[in-house]
C-alpha cells in the first residue's frame, strides 16, 4: 500500500463525544459553530454524526494560527 492507502486506512472517525472531548468545547458551542459554518460539519451515517478525525485536528491548528 502507498502513503495515501495507509492514511485512509488509519483515519478514526470522531463521534460528538470524540469532538467534544478533543476540542474541550460543549456539545452545544459545536452545533451552533456548524449551523454557523464555523466548524466543519458532520458526515450523516445512519442517525450519527461524524467527523474524520483530520479534519477536527485541521480546524484546531487554523484556530491556534489566528490566536
């Protein structure tokens, strides 16, 4: 496998739970922040919300840039 297979292969897949307890911010502010197009909205899998793991991380180091 390449680089990019193995990336795929390894990426998690985050719960509200998971981002929540990533971000340390409330099940509440994330919703909003996604209705607001603040933060990166979910993939709908069945009656779960989910966000690759990368793209919470990627949004975290845009808000540590800004300061």
């Amino acid at each position: 496998m390449d680089s990019q297979t193995d990336k795929i292969n390894e990426e998690r897949w985050l719960t509200y739970k998971d981002v929540t307890h990533l971000t340390s911010f409330s099940r509440w502010s994330i919703s909003r922040w996604v209705d607001a197009k603040v933060f990166p909205k979910p993939i709908k899998v069945g009656k779960k919300r989910l966000w690759k793991e990368s793209v919470v991380r990627e949004w975290m180091e845009k808000q540590e840039e800004k300061g």
